[in-house]
C-alpha cells in the first residue's frame, strides 16, 4: 500500500495537538498511527519523546532517542552520536537556557568521572557563576573570552546528559544543595538587604519572550503583596522589573542593587531568602540548586523536566509546584499559592518563637 502524505500529516498533527493538551495516552496512540502512516518517523518519535518524559517515562524517552540517532549519520563536527565518553576530553556546550545549564551542570560529577576532562563552555552572563558549582573545573565561554584552540575530541549539549546517563525518575539523586557562592558576594547580598525581621519572599511573574504562557501579569499578585507579615523582594530582571512599582500597593517590594541583571548577584541575593514564588525561569532553578524553598508556579502545558501529575520535582528537592487547572488560569495559581502561604508564614511564625 502506497503511504497517504496527506492522512499521515494529519495523524501527526492531532497527535501533537493532543500532546499540548496534555492528552498523553492518545497523543502516543496517534503518533503510533502517524508513523505507521507513512509520517516521518523522527517527528512521531519527537512527540513520543516528549510525552514518555512528561509521564516520568524516562526509558521509554531513551528508547525513542536511540532511534533517532539510528537514523542518523556521524557529526563532523564532532557532536556526540552515541558513542562511549570514557576516557575522552569533552565539551559540554550550554545552548539553551540559563536555567537548563543551572539544571544539568549537576551531571559534572559523574562527568568527571567517566570523561578524562570536562569542559563547560556557558553563555558570558553564567561564565562567574559557572565556576561555584560542584565539579566544575574547566570554564569557558564564546566570544572575545572563548578558550583558544580545541582541547577537546567531542562535544555534548547540555541538555543530552540525562539521556548519556541513561537517567531514571527514581536515579536522580536529591542533591539538596550543589551550588556554592563566593563568601564576599553573600556577605555583600547581606549586608544590603540589612537585618532580617519577618520571612524574606523574593517573586519572578515574567519568564521572557520566547514563551508567553510561562509568564503572568504582575497584577495577578498584587493580592499577595499586601501581607504585612512578609517582606517581598523584586527579583525580576528585564525591562519588566519596575511594572511593581505601578501597582500602588500598600506593600511596595523591596528592592536590591546587588540584584540586577547578572546571574551570580541574583543568586547572592536568593541565597538570603527564606522562599522564592516565581513562574518557569532561572530563579527556580537557581533556588533549587541552593537549596532554597521555591513554589514554582507552573502553565498548563509545563516543560518536560516538570512532568504531569506532580507538586515536587526530583531535581530539586526544596521545590514545591502549582499548576494551571486550564491553560491560562492563573488567577486559581494565585488563589492556591495564597492558602499555602498563609500557611507557611503561620509555621514559620511559630518556628522563629519558639
């Protein structure tokens, strides 16, 4: 039977329609069908891929990785194919984003363990901060301040070491702090946000352009900001980090200078909260790996790395997830995050007076 272009097309398109409403068990079924169908075989396994790993199906993930780089051919550029990194000198390069590279680095110790060397090559704004975290021995960056020549015989991007590993939910290790800053950088973050008199909460609503339903309108937290037994703090960078200040609420956030667009000053400063409310941006991944509380306030269609069905998440044990019912309900995120932090002041009330 000669495949129709034209029906297969259309499998693979309400199977990645039901993927994004997070219709898992027939997404799959359709993507079966799809490719059966005649559609291309690396897209259904992409969509598969993707629904295995927000069920936490991390196997069968790998399963469909495999595939793909079976019908693939050797990179001349030397990017990793598959093969044994044993005993080989390797460059882990960080393309994605910030909070990917804050993810994943924690791989750099079974890394060096198995690679003769590792070298991390981070975007220039993560280049300080790449060196505070566990393992990490070799730094570099592009631009004017890349290392010079190749001292390297393959390279890996960042977000292809859980599949290298063969990473299982139940195999990732809590790590319940891999990030280490510089003592003059949390002594500086300290001495300018002054003496601590009640919990300190820092707050992110706008995760970036690229992906508009991971961010909210910060109106939709001006319900939370006139709690006077809290003090807010405005970690969002960009040209958003003053929309807070146009809301004229009675609890004004609180503000820090050491607390600008660098990667390494916004950590000094969540290193000194005591709980971080943001959406899916660097500052959850930044609290998970020091291993400060964060309530991550998540969209409908959450990225993979969070999966479907949780309020935790295994890569980082002090985060704590509140999940859109319907896309773009926010206003429920909202009204659940407040419950929960009446809660949490009334405990941590409790635990200062005691």
């Amino acid at each position: 039977m000669i495949p129709d272009e034209g029906h297969a097309n259309a499998l693979v398109s309400r199977a990645e329609v039901l993927l994004a409403a997070r219709k898992l068990g027939p997404a799959l079924e359709y993507f079966q069908h799809a490719e059966a169908n005649g559609a291309d075989p690396n897209r259904c396994a992409a969509g598969r891929w993707m629904a295995h790993m927000l069920c936490g199906d991390f196997a069968a993930a790998w399963q469909e990785s495999d595939a793909i780089h079976g019908r693939g051919v050797p990179d001349p550029h030397r990017v990793w194919n598959g093969e044994d990194i044993s005993g080989r000198r390797v460059i882990v390069r960080c393309l994605h984003g910030f909070g990917d590279t804050v993810q994943f680095i924690r791989y750099a110790a079974p890394l060096n363990r198995r690679a003769e060397k590792v070298i991390w090559e981070v975007p220039p704004a993560m280049l300080q901060i790449a060196r505070c975290f566990d393992g990490v021995d070799h730094v570099t960056t592009w631009g004017d301040q890349c290392m010079e020549g190749r001292d390297w015989d393959l390279q890996i991007e960042v977000m292809e070491l859980p599949y290298i590993f063969r990473t299982a939910v139940a195999d990732i290790v809590p790590i319940y702090r891999y990030l280490d800053l510089p003592s003059s950088m949390v002594r500086r973050a300290a001495a300018e946000m002054g003496r601590r008199t009640v919990p300190r909460i820092g707050v992110v609503w706008e995760a970036g352009s690229w992906n508009a339903s991971r961010s909210m309108p910060v109106d939709h937290l001006s319900p939370l900001f006139e709690r006077a037994d809290c003090e807010f703090w405005n970690l969002q960078g960009g040209p958003l980090r003053q929309a807070a200040a146009e809301l004229g609420t009675s609890m004004a956030l609180r503000e820090s200078a050491a607390c600008n667009n660098e990667v390494l000053c916004l950590a000094g400063i969540i290193s000194q909260l005591d709980l971080v409310l943001t959406v899916d941006t660097l500052a959850a991944h930044l609290a998970g790996s020091l291993g400060i509380p964060a309530w991550l306030m998540l969209q409908h269609a959450a990225d993979w790395r969070w999966m479907e069905g949780r309020n935790d998440s295994p890569w980082y044990p002090s985060l704590r997830l509140f999940r859109q019912p319907t896309p773009g309900a926010w206003p429920d995120v909202i009204r659940a995050v407040g419950r929960e932090l009446q809660r949490w002041l009334h405990a941590e009330e409790g635990r200062r007076s005691a």
